[in-house]
C-alpha cells in the first residue's frame, strides 16, 4: 500500500512537471515566435494566428453574438497585436497579452454600438457537444433533436446578452473557453476574487433566465 | 418537458464551445486578414500632410483668384484712367479742329440765360411726342431689293409664305 502511494505521488509530481514545462514551453514557443517576428520574419506570426483564432473568434463571438462583426473584431484584434509587436516584451505570456486585447476590443465594441444587433449562432459540431447533453437528446428524433438545439442555442445566447459584458465575459472565459481564475483575473486585470464573484453572480442571473430548460 | 432529463447550466454552456465555424469560413477568414494586414503595410501619410495639402490646394485657388481680380481690377482702373485722361486732356487742351465756329456760338448762347428756358421747352415737347408713336415693327413696309416693283406691301414676320417666296423679305424679317 505504500509502495503504491509512492509510486502514485511520483507518478503525480511527474506528471505536474510534465504539464508545467508543457505550460512554460508553450509560452516560451510563443515568445520564440514573436521575437522572430520582431527581428522581421514576418510571416512567423501567421502561426500565433492559426493558433489563437479559433478560441479568440469563439470569445469575441459569444460576447458579441454576431458572426460578422466577431470576424471584424478577431481580424482587428490580431492586426493590432501585429502592429504593436514590437512593444511586447515578453513580461506576461502572449496567450494573455492578446486575449486581453481580444477582450478590451469586444468591450470597446459592445459599449459603441448602441442598438441591439442580430443575435446568430453558429452550426453545432455534434462531437463536441457533452455527454450529458446527449443523453437529453437521446429520446428525441432528429427533427425534434434539431429543433431542440436551435431553440436551446437561442435561449442561450438571449441570456447571455442580457448579461453586462463584464459578467457575460467571465462566463465565457470560466465555462466555455475552460479557464482558470487566475488567468481570467491576468486577461481581465482584477483580482481572482473579483472573477469568483462575478462568476457566481452572472451564473445565478443565467439560470433565473434559463430556468424553463435547465435541471 | 422531463425535469430530470433537462441538462446543467454548465453543460448548457457547454454548447457554446460547440459552435464552431466550418472549414470555408476560415480560409475567408485567413484571405481576408491577410488582405487587412497588407492595407496596414501601406504607409499612411502623416496627419500634417492631408492640412498641408489642404492649404496648398486651397491657397492655389484663392491665389488664382486674387491675381484674377487683381488682373481684371488692373485693366478697369487702366481703362477708366485712359478715357478720364482723354476727357481731361481734351478739357484742358481742347481740339480746336473738332470745334467748329458753330459749336463756339453754341457755347456763348448756353451760356445765355433768355435762351435755357427754350431748351427747356423743346425736351418737353419732343418726350410728348415721342409717347405718342406706335411702332409695329411686323407692319413697317421694306423695299425687295431684286425686283422691279418696289413695292411698299407689308411683310409679316410670321408669313411662311412671304418668307419662303422672296429671301430678301425674309432677311428684313429677321432683322426686325
């Protein structure tokens, strides 16, 4: 039983190791990548872009919930990190650096435009959506099952919108986009505290709004 | 709906993530950024330079119009200075050619007080008179130049017939 724990603990230490030098040759990979655009390889940040597009895109458009100008806001976001690349240097990760452009632009955008814009949604890729999910839809044929999602991704989307942005983005980031507090408080330069409030706030007011189609 | 089928909010939003765009909306996506960086490669021209050539242009056109006017201004002064230099001259150095004894005499009875009140009267006369025509001009009779008989028949400006039977009635026409 011992022996098992030891070797559990080491296989766990291992395994943190592994995840951190993961982490910190992620940012070093990006560094590596911006310090070769900024020594003029140009074409170098066409890999940051193919690498933070998607998820960038995926923030700026549950913000915005518009495809259209989420695809504006995500080209200006990365035509504005490219112009100011040179003044990145390197204290804080790239991965931060530019989602806190992505979010500042997204917060810029939501306050400018005065009327409601049309809400959209995109087409849901089936593999990726959760088990649990499924399982609601399982009884369901597909002309019901289709039906069902479109009306849940509408409901969903309304409710998001009837958050403020500040909430709307802590939700985003926290349950979509999987991140942690700390980088949340990094992106959004407040404290963890802050985001764990927001948080709990912005969810409780998402299940008064959803309650007809949540358990 | 089955309360104990209905999904958590977690998972709900879980379906976000799920939206993604197709393979086709990121090759426009690439292409387009692309074309948006290229335009960032295009040197802006410094805020100064649109003023500059603002002024430029407009101090081209006001320039162009003040030495217009200064030219147009120029050759009414220059001609107004000749004609009052020749009424000046003439005043003082009077042609003596061009007045004959009559004009003289002229002068000596203007100067002639029983005599004003005369020209004071014939203008009055000549003015009445002059209210008191009626001219026609369609009606005044022409002489046809290539013909024969004179004739004083009135030509009508708007006869097509006369106009086209005789050129010369025509050409009279037109110059009334």
């Amino acid at each position: 039983m011992k022996i098992s724990k030891t070797i559990a603990n080491e296989f766990i230490s291992d395994a943190k190791k592994s995840v951190g030098n993961a982490i910190v040759s992620n940012r070093d990979l990006d560094w590596a990548i911006v310090q070769r655009v900024q020594n003029g390889e140009v074409s170098a940040f066409n890999q940051l872009v193919q690498k933070y597009r998607q998820s960038l895109f995926s923030i700026i458009y549950n913000m915005t919930g518009n495809r259209e100008d989420a695809t504006d806001i995500t080209q200006e976001v990365f035509i504005k990190a490219f112009q100011s690349i040179n003044r990145f240097r390197g204290q804080a990760s790239f991965y931060t650096w530019i989602y806190r452009i992505a979010v500042n632009s997204s917060i810029t955008f939501i306050k400018k435009a005065k009327k409601q814009r049309f809400i959209n949604y995109e087409t849901i890729d089936e593999t990726l959506v959760s088990s649990e999910i499924l399982e609601y839809f399982t009884a369901k044929t597909k002309t019901e099952k289709g039906a069902l999602l479109t009306e849940l991704q509408e409901k969903l989307n309304e409710a998001l919108q009837k958050l403020s942005p500040k909430h709307r983005l802590v939700v985003i980031l926290h349950e979509v986009e999987g991140m942690n507090h700390k980088s949340i408080a990094d992106i959004m330069k407040t404290s963890e505290g802050t985001v764990r409030s927001r948080l709990h706030y912005a969810k409780k007011m998402l299940q008064s709004f959803l309650q007809d189609y949540i358990s | 709906m089955d309360n104990k089928k209905h999904p958590s909010l977690e998972d709900l939003l879980k379906l976000k993530k799920a939206e993604q765009p197709d393979d086709l909306f990121w090759e426009k996506f690439d292409s387009k950024l692309q074309a948006r960086a290229l335009q960032t490669f295009i040197r802006q021209e410094p805020w100064y330079y649109n003023i500059a050539s603002l002024v430029n242009k407009y101090v081209l056109s006001a320039s162009m119009a003040c030495g217009l006017i200064f030219m147009l201004g120029m050759a009414l002064y220059l001609n107004l200075g000749s004609e009052r230099n020749a009424f000046l001259s003439e005043l003082a150095f009077p042609n003596e050619a061009l007045l004959s004894a009559e004009e003289l005499v002229d002068y000596a009875v203007v100067g002639n007080d029983a005599l004003e009140k005369d020209y004071a009267v014939e203008i009055i006369s000549i003015k009445g008179a002059s209210e008191a025509y009626d001219f026609e001009a369609d009606a005044i009779s022409v002489a046809i130049g290539d013909t024969v008989d004179y004739s004083d028949a009135p030509v009508y400006a708007s006869s097509d017939s006369l106009r086209i039977s005789n050129q010369y009635t025509q050409l009279a026409s037109f110059a009334f």
